[in-house]
C-alpha cells in the first residue's frame, strides 16, 4: 500500500457521497467504512498511490462539506505495517477484495435464477437475473361486499285534478 486515506463525515450520506466521489476522482480502492460509537460518525477508508489519495479525500472532502459536516480528513504516505490491523479489522464494514460481495437484504417476492452461462457452467460470469414471483391478488380488507337488494320500483302518484 503506498498511501491510506481516511475521511471522517457526520452521517452515513455524506460518508456514501465522499465514497462515490472519491473513487470516480482518483484510481484508489475503497477499503469500507466504519462507525464511531456515538457522534453519527463515519469513517471512509481508502488506499492508492500518494497523489491519487491526496486527490481523492479533497474531492470527497468537498462533495461530502455540501451534505454533512465533515469532521477530519487524513492522508498518510506510506504507512507503517504494523497499522494493517487499523485499517483493515472486523469493524471494517463495506468493500474486501476477494470476499463475496455483500448482498443487501432482496424483496421477498423475487428469485434469482442462474444466467444461461451460469446454467453451462461459466462460473467466470456470475451475473444473475432477478424474476419476480407472481403472487395471487390479495383479498379487500373487508372482504367480500354482499349484494344489496334492488329497490321496489315505485309507481309515480296520479296527479289530482
């Protein structure tokens, strides 16, 4: 690792607004996030080369000032090894090369069927394509409404005359 860069923000959105501009701005690798206990805060951490990482926090520091408050920036050259376990730990929330990307929570009523590749045995292509289940057309609150019965007609009155 050549550089590490860190950005503290108050809230998830301005952390998520410094992440996407920090990696659009500079070719530099997201670690993840972390949560401070109290405060709202949190951590962005990424790493790169020095002048990409330089160019990325400023970046990231100004689009996440428009959202929140950010509380500190940091950028360190060269750290040293034995701050690997700060920088990368189980509190390290987000991004891990090599792991399995982290799947956000599905709606229920859908499934995930294999792509045509992945049904040949292409595990190089892991793309999958998300069917929606049909499901039967919920009953009214109420329920069903009885008929009314129709009104008896009514023969208009003779007018007196």
């Amino acid at each position: 690792m050549e550089a590490l860069g860190t950005i503290e923000t108050v809230g998830l959105a301005a952390a998520f607004e410094a992440a996407d501009v920090a990696c659009k701005t500079a070719n530099v690798e997201l670690i993840g996030y972390e949560l401070a206990k109290g405060g709202g805060f949190v951590t962005i951490k990424v790493v790169g080369r020095v002048a990409a990482v330089n160019s990325a926090i400023t970046a990231a520091k100004a689009a996440a000032e428009k959202v929140n408050r950010v509380v500190s920036t940091l950028v360190i050259p060269r750290p040293a090894g034995q701050i690997e376990p700060l920088i990368r730990n189980a509190a390290t929330r987000g991004y891990r090369p090599g792991s399995p990307v982290v799947e956000t929570a599905q709606d229920p009523a859908a499934d995930i069927e294999p792509d045509a590749e992945e049904q040949a045995g292409d595990q190089s292509a892991p793309a999958r394509r998300i069917t929606r289940k049909k499901s039967a057309p919920k009953p009214t609150e109420a329920g069903p409404q009885p008929e009314r019965p129709a009104e008896p007609a009514t023969e208009p009155a003779a007018a007196d005359g």
